[in-house]
C-alpha cells in the first residue's frame, strides 16, 4: 500500500470570520477527530490539498497527516468545495485505528472490456451500474481500488457485487444483509434503438389529405 503524506498545522484561531482569513492567506480549514484523542483543528497549504484532491487515492486512501513530523493515520471523510471557484473550503479527517475494522468507498477499475465478446459486438452496450463500492477491512488492507475483468463477458451477462474478487482481509458489508443486496455492478445489454422523429410537415400531410377526401 503506498504512502501518502500530508503536511498540516495547528489552528488556533475558530469562527467563520478566521476561516475567511484562512483562506484569503491561501490555507484551508481543516480538522481530525476520533480514536481516543480530543478534535484538533488544523490548516493546509491550499495548493498542495488541492493538487492532493486530483487524485484518485485522496478520497480512498489511508492518509498519512504529519504534524510537525508528528504523524497520525487518517481517512477524509467530507471535504466541502466552492460553488463555483477552484476552492476547497473546509475538510474533515478521521483517524483509524490499526487494529479496527473501518468502512470506506473504493473505486472501481473496469479491464479489458474493449476487447471482449460484448465490447466487440456492434450494438451491444456494457453498463457500470457502479463505480465504488463500500468495502470493510483493517486500514493496513483497506486498497486504493479494486479491478474488475470484463474480458469474457458477453450480451446479457450480468456481474453482481458478489462475484467481485477482493483482496486478502476485504469484505463488501452489504452482502451480510441477504441477497437482495447482491445488486448488479456490471450489465452487457442491446442498445435500445433510437426511433427517428417524424417530421412536422410529413405527420400533418395525411392529416390533410383526409381533410380533402371529407369534403369530396
């Protein structure tokens, strides 16, 4: 599992009116919380957890916060953005515990559909009914992403939640509940054909010629 850093500092200074200051000077409000250690609020250099927040492994990732090389293992759990400007305005970080169980959304990486049967069929579209997955696991086995082969499926194949290959150490939760929580992750289908529209002018000549036939 890679490492990924990120360097914080302590905040001081709470309230709406110190956030916006915050900002203003290029940082971004933040805070950690859980385990058996008290909230503490913290501030991010804005370019660096933006650059961070392109990447796929930021929103799934164990992330390694560093404090001053005091180093403490987190999950993101909410991050708020600007409506409109490239601007990250607050996040939430939770700590995890090595030897607890956590609960964390996973992407999906869909291979070789291309070069299927399915993929290869003209007509014939393979939908992904999801692209993350809610996986538990000890945070040492929690993956940046699982893969899904779709090298072999073919029209009206369909893969369910229970037919993914999960690393060591990883279990999908919502298979505890019955098996109508096996729900469809991947489903090759027939495109539905498009019907042409008619056009204004040719739906009202038969409309017309009727009209003509009455009055003869």
């Amino acid at each position: 599992m890679a490492t990924h850093v990120i360097n914080v500092e302590r905040r001081n200074d709470e309230g709406k009116g110190a956030s916006r200051r915050l900002r203003r000077s290029g940082m971004v409000p933040a805070i950690v919380y859980g385990g058996d250690l008290k909230p503490v609020s913290i501030q991010i250099i804005h370019k660096d957890v933006m650059a961070a927040s392109q990447n796929e492994w930021f929103y799934s990732s164990i992330l390694d916060l560093s404090l001053g090389g005091d180093v403490q293992r987190v999950l993101l759990r909410d991050l708020q953005r600007h409506p409109f400007k490239q601007q990250l305005l607050h996040l939430d970080f939770q700590r995890v515990n090595e030897n607890e169980a956590i609960r964390a959304r996973v992407p999906l990486h869909f291979l070789n559909q291309e070069t299927s049967p399915a993929g290869k069929t003209s007509g014939v579209i393979v939908m992904h009914e999801l692209t993350e997955i809610e996986v538990s696991c000890l945070p040492r086995n929690l993956p940046e992403f699982i893969e899904i082969d779709l090298g072999q499926i073919t029209l009206g194949d369909i893969i369910h939640l229970s037919e993914i290959t999960l690393p060591e150490g990883v279990e999908i939760p919502e298979l505890r509940l019955g098996k109508e929580h096996d729900i469809a992750v991947v489903i090759a289908k027939m495109a539905k054909e498009e019907v042409e529209p008619v056009p204004a002018d040719a739906a009202a000549a038969p409309a017309a010629d009727a009209k003509k036939d009455e009055k003869k």
